[in-house]
C-alpha cells in the first residue's frame, strides 16, 4: 500500500484467485509494459533455500508455461485498474549465494499470445470479409473472457468464391494482424475494465480528444514528471505515391500520392513535418479498385509522427495512473512542444512504497493547434 495506491495479484490455471501469503510476501517487483500491440509484464520473487515458491510451487508447476494466467490490478484513489491479464511465458531462477538475494522472476505475455502457437494447417474463409474473419477467429477464444471489438473498414470488400478464397496459413494473431495491415488498422487485446475480461480490439488507431491530466515540466511545485525529453525526426514523414492504372484501358500507370493526414486522428501539431522521402509502393497497380483504395487508406491510416517525447513519472506526484493508446497534454517544454500528444506506450513499474512509470509519446508536428492545455 503508497498513500491510496495497492496492486492486487491473481494467479492460477483458468480462474486466477488470489495467491497464497507466501507468494505475495515474495513479491519484491513488478512491472507491465504496454504499447500498441502488445502487453507484457514480470513479476521477481525473492526466494531463499527454505522458499515455499522452490520447494513447492514451482515444482507443482505454479508458474506453469502457456498454463498460468497473471491477471495485476493496481487500486489508485479508490478505483481499480487492470494493468494485464495474460499467461506465464518464461520463469528464470538467479541463484546467489548472499542471503535474500536469489530471484524468481516470471515473465508473461496479454492473452493474445495465445493466438500464436498455433500454426493453421490451412484455414478458408470462403465468401467472408475481412471483419467477419477477424469475428470468426476472435470467437475461438471467447472461452478466455476475449470480447471482439471490430470495427468495419471504410472500403469493405466482398471476396466472390470463383474468384478469391481468403486462406489462413499463419497463426490466429499473425492472419488478424496481417488482415489489419491492409487497412492500416491495429489489432491488440486490452485488459479490462473488470478483473478476466479482455477485448480483442480490431480498427482503426483512433484518438479520442479525452486527454488524462497533464504532464508539467519546468513548473516548479506544480510539476509532476521527474524527466521528459523531446524531440524531432526529420525523416520520419515521407510521401507515398500509389500506381494505378487507367480505367479504360487498363494498362497505363497513373501516379497517385497519398496524403500524408489521417482523417481518424485530430491534429495535434499546427506546423505538420513535410515530408523527406518518397515511397512507390509495388504490387498496388494489379489490385482490384476497392482493395486499391483500402491500401491507399491504410496509408493514410499508418503515417508517422515526426515528434516524440520520452521521459518517466512518480504515480503518487503525477496524481494518478498513465495509461497508454490515449491522450495527454504536456506544459512546460515550449511552444514547439507544448500541447496534446498520443501516449505510444508506458511501463509501469512497481515495488513496495514505489510506483513509477516510463512513457513515450507522439504527434505529428510541432506548435499545438491548441491555446491551452487542460491541466
């Protein structure tokens, strides 16, 4: 327990309860790190000759591989948050011969890693779109608490069975991704919001103008970040030029750039970064219109951010838990890099009587369009 903040631990092969005393009075870290397609976390165990964890647990196959569920939960202010829930992919043992030094460390993937250990034989989808393909496969995995959240692409695209045969030879999280791809959207599962309930989100990398509390620097009492660092890339940006061929004839290649804007994210930088390199993408021209169109969309979709924005916080000085694939608002670094950007992904890190976190940030020029940032 720090001042109002508590991290709860569930674990145990289909349900996760709570541990047993020993495990919890083991705990001397954690630390959960999400971005925009994953979610990962370790827990390390001080564990000594007499240790219940050696001796018992660990050979029972407590900390079973693919096996065990973690499901962490961190309570800040009275309202619980679920971090991760995912599976046990590694333990790793550091013997030492001092006292109280050797370490159990457990490390774990969201449930999406369980979607890749499958290799499909080969898998048809005879007469599906993409969405029905991403609902079909999600589906296998509702008996984990995964709920599909799929959104349709702007350009749908019926596959007429004569012609196409949409044929799986990848992994469940490998094919959706794949399928994701093409229309520029992410696939990721998000813990939550209760303890054992996930959604399997597909679509677009949305974001939403609900920006958290802001990150000050330079503010003298009133700032909350222990570091922040900013910066621009200057190659980040480029242009891409799609071919297509003309629709009379079918035969001569017309050039069509892309804008460099998606339509699906706000501006968050009133001087957008030009663009330094151009790209001719290959294999567009031989696509039929609408899946030309969902390419060149999903290149809109996926343009980089040019601006970043790195550095780490005390949860207890911040006010409350940074979470990722949202907005926030940064005061203090000055008028090219002031304003709102878009949280990439965030580590949290967790011992007793600390909480800390490691973010990243971006957005896609400098100068916000903004007068103000919301504290």
């Amino acid at each position: 327990m720090l001042n109002g903040l508590h991290l709860t631990v569930l674990i145990g092969p289909g349900v996760p309860v709570p541990p047993p005393k020993a495990v919890t009075d083991a705990l001397v870290s954690a630390q959960v790190n999400t971005d925009k397609e994953r979610t990962g976390f370790q827990l390390t165990f001080a564990v000594g000759k007499d240790s219940l964890l050696l001796n018992a647990l660990l050979p029972a196959g407590y900390f079973e591989p693919l096996v065990t569920r973690v499901i962490l939960i961190v309570t800040a202010g009275g309202l619980p948050q679920v971090l991760s829930d995912g599976v046990i992919t590694r333990h790793e043992l550091a013997p030492a011969d001092d006292p109280g030094k050797s370490t159990l460390t457990v490390t774990g993937e969201d449930l999406s890693v369980l979607m890749d250990v499958v290799q499909m034989p080969i898998g048809r989808y005879a007469g599906m779109p993409d969405p029905v393909i991403v609902g079909v496969v999600l589906a296998r995995y509702a008996v984990l608490g995964i709920v599909p959240l799929v959104v349709p692409p702007i350009f749908p695209s019926v596959p007429l069975p004569i012609e196409e045969v949409p044929t799986q030879r990848e992994t469940d999280r490998a094919y959706v991704r794949q399928l994701a791809a093409g229309h520029g959207y992410v696939f990721y599962v998000e813990p939550g919001p209760a303890p054992g309930a996930n959604v399997g989100y597909w679509g677009p990398d949305i974001r939403l103008p609900l920006p958290q509390s802001a990150l000050n620097v330079n503010f003298d009492a009133h700032a909350n970040v222990d570091s922040l660092t900013a910066s621009l890339d200057g190659l980040a940006k480029q242009l891409v030029v799609i071919t297509v061929l003309d629709p009379v004839t079918g035969k001569v290649p017309i050039p069509v750039p892309v804008p460099t804007l998606n339509p699906l994210r706000p501006p968050l930088g009133a001087r957008v970064s030009p663009p330094a390199r151009v790209v001719f993408p290959p294999g567009l021209a031989k696509l039929k219109p609408e899946r030309a169109a969902a390419a060149a969309v999903g290149i809109m979709f996926g343009a980089a951010d040019a601006v970043a924005v790195s550095g780490s916080l005390d949860v207890l000085r911040y006010g409350r838990v940074l979470r990722s694939r949202q907005l926030v608002g940064v005061r203090g670094a000055g008028v090219a890099y002031d304003g709102f950007y878009y949280v990439q992904s965030v580590t949290h890190s967790l011992k007793p009587g600390e909480y800390k976190q490691n973010f990243t940030l971006s957005r896609d020029g400098l100068v916000s369009p903004t007068p103000v940032v919301v504290p």
